[in-house]
C-alpha cells in the first residue's frame, strides 16, 4: 500500500510538471494570439474543434479504459487496438473532410471549408499514439509522456508565435495543433520498443468491448451532449459571441481541467488494484477529493474576484464581454474533484453498464435545462450548465455511498473546511478590491488582489490545520523524500 502510495505521488507530481509547464507555454502562446486576433476568429475554431472532440470519443472507443483494467494485456490486445483505432482515425478524418461544406453551411462560415481538412488533420496521428501512451500508463511511467508533451509544446507553441507575428491570422491556431500532434508522434515512438504485431483478433476486441462499451457509450453520450450544444450556440448566436463564450471556457479548463485529467489518469489505474477493498478504495478516494478540493477551490474563486481586472489587462477591451460567462464557469469548477473521483470510483468499483446509466441521467436532466434556458440568452445558458453540473455531482455522491460506503453526510464534512476557507478568502480579498478600487490602477490592483488572497487562504489553512493542508503537506514531503532517495541510488 506505501510503495502504491509512492507510485501515485511520484505519477502526479510528473503529470503536474507536465501539465503545469504544458499551462506556462499555452498560457504565453495563448495571450499572444488573443491580442492578435478576434473573438470571431477564436470562435470558427471552435466550431470546427466540436467535431474533433467527439472524434476522439470514437478513436479510443473506451478501449483505453479497458486495456488498462485489465491486468495481463497481451500483444494481440494492443495490436487489435491499435489497428482498429488507426482505420476509425482514417475514416473520420475521411468522412470530416466530406462534410466541411455542410458544417459551413450550417454555421454560415465559408471560411471553415478551407480550415476544416487542417484542424481535423490531427486525428489520425492521434490514434498512432494511443496505444503507446496506454502501456505508459500501465506501468506507471508518467515522466516520460511529461518530457514528450512539454517538448511538443515547447516546439509547437514557437512555431505558433512566429507565425502569428508574421501575419498568419487564424492559421497560427491551426498550425500549432498539427505541429504538437507530430512533434508528440515522432517522440512517443522513439521512446517506446514496443511495436504492433500483425494480427487482429476479434477475441481480443470483443473481450475488451465487453467493459469498454459502456465505457465508450458513456464517454459518446458526454460528448455528444457537450458538442451539441456548442454547435447550437455557436449556430444561433454567432461566431462573436461564441468565441467570447469558448474562450472563457479554455481559459477557465487551464487549471480545472490540468488538475482534474492529471489526477484521473493517475489515480485511475491505481485505484484499479484496490477494487477488491472498498474500505482503502473509499479511504483513497476521500483524501484525493480533499487535496483536489484544497487546490482548486481557491484558485477558480480567485479567478472570479480578479476578472474584471485581468481581462482588460491580459486580453484588452475587446474581451471585457467574456467576463459573465468566464465568472459563472469558473463556478462550474468547483463541481469537479467530487464529481472526478466518484467518477473514477464508479469505473472501479460498479459494474460496466454503471457510468453510461448515471451518464444519460445526467445528460437528460442537462438537455431538460438547456431547453428551457437557451430562449433566454447566452448568460442563462452558462448559468444552467452551473445547474446541471450540479445536479451531476450530486448523482457521484449518492453512487460514492453505494459504491464505497462513502455516506453524502461525510463528504459534505470533508469539503466544508476547505469551502469556509475558500468563502473567507473570496470575501476578503472582494473587500480589498472594493476599499482600493479607484486608488490603484487595475496592474496594482490585480496584484494586490492576488497576494490577499493566497495570504488569507495560506493563513488560514496553517493556522486551522486543516485535513487538505496536513495530507498537502505530507505529500510534499513525500517528494522530497522520493526525490532524495533517487538522488542516492544513483
């Protein structure tokens, strides 16, 4: 159980360094090209990026799920994978391709004509990858794709800015994706030995399919549902306002969504060896929301309080409209480490049709909500997927009592301390804000902002000693000492 422990510390701390340098140099590249470019432009690639995502619901097809549940995969599993996972990538970008004239009819864009067979190049390569990246994870080597993923940012992202200043437009955007995509390609063949047999197996595939399928429905039936609205807001209220809306859910996904998919894909396979023990399962689990809730609370509220002056600052003027939705998305965040773990839980723990029944009761309850809000505007439409996913965390916590005896009451208790910390904070630095406002410039401002709140929040968390803070804590150490003894060894 230590050495597991260890593992899991040692995988978290390399997909956050990943993550966390992956966020430096997205978040520079980014800020650039928002300065250079229009709300609009951002807007046509999101309309197209849409049917990218749920391409690569299709492309892993749930097998990646499967192959990592699964204890002794053999050659033939990986190799049937990678096969059928290379002619979906083919075909899709095939069938995309075909479509871009009605998809830009749809929108009302014929720009996307010529930009479409460029965004959608990238998918094919991806399912060349995916299999790689799955033995990766099942022997836990997370500092490898940490090196590889850095260094396709690294490389795409200077292409990106070179290509911006020199007056590509929209195309940097572009070009940037399809760079890190090969950059990511060359590198993760080159430090892997394993290489696919010629062989298909259909007992393979259909011994795999038999919990992937759920698994693939579940993630097909989120993904539909989060593409289909995308694609309707951008239909009914423009490439301008979606491209307000679509920016301020990247901007806001920079640091929910590098914590949430970097303790998931950690944390999943080794939550995996402890499905036989729902005691340890709901012991881990637990102290994986607290520090995930300890982590991210403080920063999307921060966000919040700090957005009207960071986004004349960073983004200029022409951004100030995204500020409403970027607020109230950010609030969306804080549904994530619950509904994260559980999720991670329910895949462990129920059984394999369990994640697409609790999915399509989530996604009924959304496209209720969303039905009776789009008439009202874009900003109700932000404020009722605030409804909706808090509807669906609520559904994790009820399977978490189920599942791993991990009663509502006690969850609610382990994120109380971190939500009152969070609440003081938020007032705090609001009442700093409003005491200097018009005093200090929005610069001096945003910075005074910031230091209140991480010294309120760290404050607080020392002086109450609470869980979040000692398991923090331990953690760090924990590195340090992993960290040491390596340095030993060699």
């Amino acid at each position: 159980m230590a050495q597991l422990k260890h593992r899991v510390v040692r995988g978290v701390a390399w997909t956050l360094i990943e993550k966390g340098g992956t966020l430096v140099v997205q978040m520079v590249v980014n800020l650039v090209l928002v300065r250079l470019l229009t709300p609009a432009d951002l807007g046509k690639i999101g309309m197209l990026a849409v049917f990218s995502m749920i391409s690569f619901v299709f492309i892993d097809g749930g097998f990646t799920q499967s192959l990592i549940r699964k204890e002794h995969p053999t050659q033939e599993d990986y190799s049937t994978v990678f096969f059928l996972n290379l002619a979906v990538g083919v075909g899709i970008y095939l069938l995309l391709c075909a479509l871009a004239w009605p998809i830009a009819s749809f929108y009302r864009e014929p720009q996307l004509i010529r930009l479409a067979p460029a965004i959608f190049a990238p998918l094919p390569i991806v399912a060349l990858i995916t299999v790689p990246q799955i033995i990766f994870a099942k022997a836990m080597d997370f500092r490898t794709p940490a090196k590889i993923s850095l260094t396709a940012t690294l490389v795409s992202g200077g292409v990106a800015l070179w290509m911006a200043f020199a007056g590509w437009g929209v195309w940097a955007i572009v070009w940037q994706s399809i760079i890190y995509i090969v950059v990511r390609f060359l590198y993760v063949w080159a430090q892997t030995s394993w290489r696919p047999i010629y062989r298909f197996s259909k007992e393979s595939l259909r011994e795999l399919a038999g919990f992937g399928s759920s698994l693939f429905m579940a993630s097909l039936v989120n993904q539909f549902f989060t593409s289909l609205m995308q694609m309707f807001v951008a239909r009914i209220y423009g490439a301008g306002q979606f491209g307000l809306y679509d920016y301020s859910r990247k901007l806001k996904d920079i640091p929910s969504e590098t914590l949430s998919s970097s303790v998931a894909g950690v944390t999943f396979p080794a939550l995996t060896t402890l499905q036989n023990r729902p005691e340890k399962l709901r012991e881990s689990s637990r102290k994986i929301v607290i520090i995930m809730s300890f982590i991210l609370f403080p920063v999307m509220v921060g966000m919040i309080v700090t957005a009207h002056e960071f986004f004349p600052i960073i983004l200029t003027d022409r951004w100030a409209g995204a500020i409403p939705y970027f607020q109230v998305l950010c609030l969306t965040a804080l549904t994530i480490p619950t509904t994260t773990v559980m999720q991670n839980a329910i895949k462990v723990q129920g059984t394999s049709r369990l994640p697409l029944t609790i999915e399509l009761l989530r996604k009924a309850f959304a496209l209720a909500v969303m039905v009776a809000v789009i008439p009202f505007g874009l900003k109700a439409v932000v404020w009722g997927q605030l409804l909706y996913l808090t509807f669906g965390m609520g559904v994790g916590m009820y399977q978490g009592k189920r599942l791993m005896d991990y009663r509502i009451g006690m969850q609610l208790r382990d994120l109380l301390p971190v939500a009152l910390l969070t609440a003081v904070m938020w007032a705090g630095v609001a009442a700093t804000g409003w005491f200097f406002v018009g005093v200090l410039t929005f610069g001096w401002l945003l910075l005074l902002k910031v230091s209140a709140g991480v010294v309120i929040y760290a404050c607080g968390a020392w002086l109450f000693r609470i869980e979040a803070w000692r398991e923090s804590r331990e953690i760090v150490q924990n590195l340090f000492k992993l960290r040491t003894a390596n340095h030993e060894l060699r």
